[in-house]
C-alpha cells in the first residue's frame, strides 16, 4: 500500500473520518474546483494570515527611526519585535485548543478585533510602553488568528486537490506577506513614517473584520470536551521562556543570567508538558497524534524551513545595509524579487505534491533551498547584492514547497476534530521557527565576527565574515534536516506497510 504523502493526490482523497461535513463546508463536487462562497473564504482566510506575516516583518527596517522618534535606547530595540514575538509564538497552541472548544470562528473573529485596536494603539505610541504593550496585544490577536484561521481552511476544503491548493494559496501569502512587509516597511518609513506601517496594518484588520461574519460559519469539535489548564500553563510558559531566552540570546549572547535561566526553564517545562499530556484525559496536544511520523517530522521539516529563511532575509538585510551601504527602501526591494519567485514556487507546490506526493516535495524544496543557500557563504561586497538578488530569490522558490508540502503532510489522514490541534501545531512551528532563527544565526554571526575584530580585521570585513558563516550554516542546516525527514518519512511509510501486513 503506498501512503497518502507519497502518492499523487486525487480528487477521491479523504481525511480519516471520510468526506464529513462541516459548520463551514464549502466543497463542491467536483473537488478539482471550488464556488464562488468557498474562493471568498479562503480569500478571507489568506488575507488575514497575510496581515499578521506583513506585520511580523515590517517594523524590522523602521526599528532604528523608532527608537529615535520614541527615545528608546539601542538595547531595547528588540523589545519592538520581542513583545510581539513572544505572545504570538506562545499562545498559539491554547488559542488553537479554545478555538476547537469555543468555536473557531468565534476566536478568529476576537483576535482580528484584538490585532486590529492594538496596530491603531501602536500607530499613536507617545512612549515606549505604549507601543510594547501594543505590540504585545498584537501578538496575542496573532495568535488567535492564525491557528483558528488555518482550523477553518482545513476543514473547509477535502483532503486531496482543493486542500493543497488553498494551503498552497495560503502558503504563498505568508511568506510573500514577509517579504512585502520588508518592502513596505522600508517605503512607508522614508516616505512618511514609521507609524504609517501600523495605519496599514489597522486598515487591513478592517478589512477582514467587514467580511468574516457574513463569510464564515462557525466550527467547532462535535464532542464536549474541556480545557486542559495544566497543559496549557506548562506549555505557554515553557514557549514564552524559550523565545525570550532566544531573542535576548541575539542581542546579548547566551552567557547572560537570565537567558541561561529561560533556556533551562523552557526545556524543563516542556519536559513536564510531555508527562502532564501522558496522564491528561483530555490533553491539550494528543501524544497519540505526536507520534504520527506525518505530524511530527513533517512539523520539524516547517520549522526549520522557516528558520533558516528568515534568518538568510535579515542576515541579508544586515549585509546590503552595514556592509553596502544600501539604502532601506532598496533592500526592501532586493528581497521583494524574492517575494515574487516565492510566489511562483506557491503556484507549483501543489501541482508537484500531486504529482509526486507530499514527502517528496517536501523533501525537495528543502534540499532545493539548502543547495542555493549554502554557496551565500562566498558572500562579499563585490558580489553580494548579485547573490542575493538570484540566488537567494531562486532558493525562495523551493522554500515555498516546503512550506506548502510540511503544511499538507502535518494535517493528512487526521479527522475534523483533529484539524485544530494539527494546525495549532502547524502554526506553532512556522511562528516558533521565525522567531527562534534569527537569533540563532545572527548570534552565529555575532560570535564570529567579534572574533574576527579581535584578531584585527576591521568592522567591515569582520561583518562580512560573521554573515558569511551565518549563511553557510544556514544552508547546512537545512540540508542536514532535509535528510532526517526524507529518513523519518520513509520510515513512517514502512510502519504502515507492515502493520497492513504488506
């Protein structure tokens, strides 16, 4: 028998539970084409998760004009994307358990209503608190939005066709929405103000809120269940220790109290999640869906595709602006190119996953983003820009596979009632694993080129050599990760076969 990641998908595909219908169905037939009700939803769907990517990312080229606009010292600058790092990293997992209790559309519609007052909040900070405390509400509405958001697409659309498109569609917008959120912050900041990139951001939440009431149906699990609170504290916390510890780490090293501290307390807590989550009834994440070999490498494969390709876009951005000399409204431009091949490698992904399953594609996009990523490492001033604006574009193009090919193989074969923890856990990887990569190679970076300073290069080249290994490590990394999902896929394959008795 050949397993639903590795076999072409056809239009009689299913999840576990058969075709079953939803609050918010909006199949048709013909599973090759989709109503007008069901483009409309997942035109609604993809422009709130393309709101909380741009957002993600836009603050990032206007982070020095805040700080000199709000008087906040070169040491708290992170505090502009930490704030909102940490509550939309840590809160994904309980936000997407409420929405599968409370109703998903419910919570969906709460976190949009949250995201957007806290964009108009930050747009008129007078002082840093304001804008942290705003930022960190946005980050609680992120995390609202996005699970239950991709809880609603996935039982919206059968398995099969009409699901890897939509995650496709979806897919793309995310990481174009990063790219484009480079763009714009750079534009808006020199051409108006920081503050005009969270006006958009108010507008956009706006948007989405005159449409989701009247488009979505709520969701919800068919059984009654209840809240694992234990879980969930445990959980929460250890992710909110575990980002700030990793945050921090970029901007102080990792030899820094309280970094130690939040690192060790992350790995604890999540080590007493696992055995809370063994003797729950009702656990917050199912340790049985966990040990699905789909779930889990295929979540492993997201969160380090994510990672390192965030990491390549602001090592990238420090190269083009420390070392070149570029301006931001430019580098928002160069990465905006691979914002564009990104898109064309969304449009592919489900034609390939349909062609040759999930796993491989999976498989491929990574090992297609490892192999352009890696030769950044001969990164210098003469060449770099050249580099980024091909190389790194094209590499985008694998990139998008993976995100779409980890994002159908963690949610295939699980019923309706599954589909919330499984994007929860979809979502949690792609969040943690923006959040933790750029800290991770940029302290990589950090570490090396201070080296280089002590041993009597000057600034300039000792940058260079710092993003140099960066890069090459981030190029490795995926490459090495790539093998240890093909191995665990395959291997996921053959349990199956012989437990079918094949």
């Amino acid at each position: 028998m050949t397993d639903v990641l590795d076999r072409p998908a056809t239009a009689g595909s299913g999840s576990a539970n058969g075709a079953a219908a939803t609050a918010n169905d909006t199949r048709t037939p013909n599973q090759q084409g989709m109503s007008t009700r069901a483009k409309l939803v997942l035109f609604l769907l993809c422009a709130a998760n393309f709101m909380v990517a741009v957002d993600f990312s836009i603050l990032n080229i206007a982070v020095p004009s805040i700080g000199e606009d709000l008087g906040i010292s070169e040491a708290n600058l992170q505090w502009v994307s930490t704030a909102f790092a940490l509550p939309s990293g840590g809160f994904l997992l309980l936000s997407g358990r409420i929405g599968d209790l409370a109703g998903r559309k419910k919570v969906f519609v709460t976190g949009t209503v949250l995201f957007t007052a806290a964009s108009l909040i930050a747009a008129l900070a007078w002082v840093p608190a304001i804008l942290f405390a705003a930022r960190a509400l946005q980050g609680v509405g992120a995390a609202m939005i996005v699970p239950t958001g991709m809880a609603l697409l996935t039982t919206s659309f059968a398995e099969g066709p009409q699901r890897e498109r939509a995650l496709g569609i979806n897919g793309t917008l995310m990481t174009v929405g990063f790219t484009f959120g480079m763009v714009l912050g750079g534009v808006l900041t020199q051409a108006f103000t920081w503050r005009s990139t969270m006006v958009l951001n108010t507008v956009m939440g706006a948007l989405v809120l005159l449409g989701a009431p009247r488009l979505l149906s709520e969701s919800r699990n068919a059984h009654s269940s209840k809240l694992d609170i234990p879980g969930a504290i445990t959980v929460t916390t250890a992710l909110l220790a575990l980002i700030y510890a990793l945050s921090t780490a970029a901007q102080v090293g990792f030899g820094r109290a309280d970094v130690v501290v939040g690192l060790v307390a992350g790995v604890a807590l999540l080590a007493a999640f696992v055995v809370i989550e063994a003797r729950t009834e009702e656990p917050l994440v199912s340790l049985r869906i966990l040990r699905r070999r789909s779930v889990a490498v295929g979540n492993l494969g997201g969160l380090v595709t994510f990672a390192t390709m965030s990491s390549v876009v602001f090592l990238g951005t420090l190269f083009l602006q420390q070392v070149n000399g570029m301006s931001p409204t430019l580098t928002g431009l160069v990465f905006g190119v691979m914002g564009v091949v990104a898109a064309l490698g969304g449009m592919v992904a489900p034609k390939a996953i349909a062609r040759f399953g999930a796993r491989a594609t999976l498989v491929g996009g990574m090992v297609w983003q490892g192999v352009l990523i890696a030769p950044l490492a001969l990164i210098d001033s003469s060449n770099g820009t050249l580099l980024l604006l091909t190389i790194a574009a094209i590499a985008a193009f694998g990139h998008l596979g993976a995100i779409v090919a980890y994002g159908v193989t963690a949610t295939s074969g699980l019923s309706d009632a599954e589909q919330g923890l499984a994007t929860g856990l979809v979502t949690t990887s792609q969040q943690v694993g923006l959040t933790i990569g750029i800290p991770l190679f940029s302290a990589l970076a950090s570490a090396r080129a201070d080296s280089l300073r002590e041993a009597g290069h000057t600034a300039k080249d000792a940058l260079t050599g710092g993003i140099r290994l960066g890069l090459g490590a981030d190029g490795l990394v995926v490459l090495v990760v790539a093998v240890l999902v093909g191995l665990g896929l395959r291997t996921g394959r053959k349990v199956k076969s012989r437990a079918a008795g094949i």
